[in-house]
C-alpha cells in the first residue's frame, strides 16, 4: 500500500515543482467520492496529470489548455455512478489546474443514502489512450473509514458498500 500511498501524494494538490510531461512514467488518476450530510450530495473530486488528459481530449499533450466543457463531457462519458442499483446525474462544478495537475470537481443530486447501501462505479477514464492507466477511486463517508478501489484497462469497475 506504500506505493499506492506515494502515487496519490505526488498527484494531489501538493506545493512540489512541476512535472514535465516525461517526468511521470506511471499513468495515474484519483476520484475521491465525498458524502457531505448538510448537503446530502456526493463531491465527486477528479485528479488528472495535465498531460494526459490533453492527449486524451486533443491528442496532443502539449495542449495550450483544457476547456471544461471538453474535461466534463470526458469525464462524464467515462464515469458512472449508481447507488443502490441507480444511476445518479452528475453534475459539473468547477476546474481547476495547478502545476501539473488538475481537480475537476462534480456533484450529485439530494441523496440520502440508507445504511447498508451499495455503490457501483465504472471508471475508464483515460485507458483508451494509456493501456497501463490506474484510477484510484476512494469513497470518504463521515464517521466511517475510507474505502479505496483500485480500477485499471481489464477492471473498469468497482463496488462499495456501506
């Protein structure tokens, strides 16, 4: 888990140097699903390299920068989100890019989730381009332990329960 554990430190919103796109040999992407009771919504928080989600969405990863309607669209194409056996509307919030990250957050509607409820999600963001693409996915309830899945090209899909 310490490997994991340093992926995902290097690709948060950290106040290290910027990475050159060669820099990064490991394909990697975090989604981090938050439920927020006084909102009683799910804050979906996707973190990509720059890079890779330019070569995605314009086949150059040199791109001048990202439209968030081209990185929602994306998102949403690739991302799927149902509890308890529903699929749940996401809905785009905000992007934004630092050094050689970005966070594109999303939310759901109203939902209160009944214990012992199941959650499903597909995550196939950018394994159409990258073969070797690893998307953590972690799901942050209040009062309870973080769960964590790890997704990648041969297993797209994950479940919590809760």
């Amino acid at each position: 888990m310490s490997i994991i554990y340093l992926l995902v430190s290097i690709l948060t919103f950290s106040q290290t140097p910027a990475l050159t796109p060669a820099a990064h040999d490991f394909k990697l992407s975090v989604c981090e699903i938050v439920y927020a009771p006084e909102k009683q919504a799910f804050t979906l928080k996707f973190y990509l390299f720059h890079d890779d989600l330019k070569a995605v969405l314009y086949n150059n990863p040199n791109a001048p920068e990202i439209e968030a309607k081209a990185a929602s669209d994306y998102i949403l194409k690739h991302f799927n989100l149902s509890l308890d056996g529903q699929t749940q509307a996401l809905t785009y919030q905000s992007i934004r890019e630092k050094n050689d990250q970005v966070l594109v957050e999303f939310t759901t509607s109203k939902i209160s989730p009944k214990a012992n409820a199941s959650m499903t999600v597909r995550n196939s963001l950018l394994i159409e381009r990258f073969r070797d693409q690893i998307n953590m996915l972690y799901l942050i309830l209040p009062e309870k332990e973080k769960k964590t899945v790890m997704l990648n090209a041969t297993k797209t899909e994950g479940s919590f329960s809760f």
